[in-house]
C-alpha cells in the first residue's frame, strides 16, 4: 500500500510540510508518500543516485536498475556489500540493484510528473531539484529463537518526498570589454613607444 500525497490540494485536504522550497514555486511540482514499507537504507542510496537527473533519465535509470542494466552505488550504508562492476560508472566498487526501492521511487516521480503536467510545465525540461528519504517508525514483529528466547523482527519503512523543477535556460555570458591595467612604469614605455612612432 503506497500512500501518496500530491502538491495540487483541494480544500479538504490537509497540507504536508516538505523540507525544501523550490525557487519558482510555479515552475515545480511536488510528490511523496509517507510510512511507506521499503526498506530505508536501500532507498536512501537510490534516491542520492537520482538526485539532480533529468526527470526522463532518473526514470529509465531506475527501470534499468529493475532489470540489473545499471546499479545503484552503495556509498553510506554499504556494510557487507559485494563489488560490481556496473559501479564503475559512480566511481565505486560497491554497488546493488534494489528493485523494490526503484519501484516505489518510480511510483513517486510518474506521480511528479502528473502533478507536472497538471500545471502545464514542460516534462521534458523536469529535473529532480530535491528528494529525501527520511525514517519512518519501525514496525515490530518477533522471531522464535533456540532455547525459548524471542528476538525482535523489525522492518525499516520511510517517508519519501520529490520535487522536481523545470531546468532553467543557460543564457550566454555577454562579452566583456577587458581593460588592462597597466603600470605606471608601463604606461611610460608606452607613451615613449608611441612618441618615437610618431617622430
């Protein structure tokens, strides 16, 4: 079950608080779902693989890490993972392919982008500005250990959050007018270069 909540509120609905603001409120759209049971580690190295990607690209990023055509770097929480050589690619050794955590990253950027496309923006200038992966709290279950002892059995969900904004247009620097300094020693070799032309 993937809770989403999505940026175009009616009135009934209540406001959620995101953790960033996006520069152009009007040229973004926002997507998240919340206690969402996928597991946070995994899900938090798959997003900071994503961040910053062009909307178009995180998607077919994500649907290759499904298919184990690309992987997703382990940099933080990479205890007792093995290396890959589709890390190469990030500059690192270790890397996984966490298709759960893809799946429910792809759900909240086709949710964006429907949110995107809801306010008229251009879906193929999207950039995911920001995303977040923060801990929900732990479901508790038990396991039945040797010699009558129970231990607990704990999932990790999380709250996830997007925003993806239009990119904004390079424009070109103008051209500057360089005026060289020169020194007052210089000044003078100048002049002095100019006088003996002249004469």
């Amino acid at each position: 079950m993937i809770s989403y909540h999505s940026c175009t509120c009616s009135v009934s609905a209540k406001m959620v608080r995101y953790a960033a603001v996006p520069n152009n409120p009007s040229k973004s759209a926002k997507s998240r779902g919340s206690f969402l049971r996928v597991s946070f580690k995994n899900t938090r190295e798959t997003a900071q693989a994503i961040n910053r990607m062009k909307l178009s690209r995180a998607i077919a990023y994500l649907e290759n890490v499904k298919g184990h055509r690309e992987a997703v770097p382990m940099r933080r929480y990479a205890g007792s993972t093995g290396r890959c050589a589709q890390g190469k690619q990030f500059g690192v050794s270790r890397a996984r392919w966490p298709e759960k955590s893809a799946e429910f990253l792809l759900g909240l950027l086709r949710n964006a982008e429907a949110n995107a496309d809801t306010k008229g923006l251009d879906n193929s200038n999207l950039i995911i500005s920001h995303i977040q992966v923060n801990q929900a709290p732990k479901q508790r279950r038990r396991t039945y250990r040797a010699h009558g002892r129970i231990n607990p059995y704990m999932s990790n969900p999380c709250h996830i959050e997007v925003i993806v904004s239009e990119a904004d247009e390079a424009v070109a620097k103008a051209p500057e007018n360089k005026l060289v300094k020169l020194s007052a020693k210089q000044r003078g070799r100048s002049l002095a270069e100019q006088r003996r032309i002249a004469a």
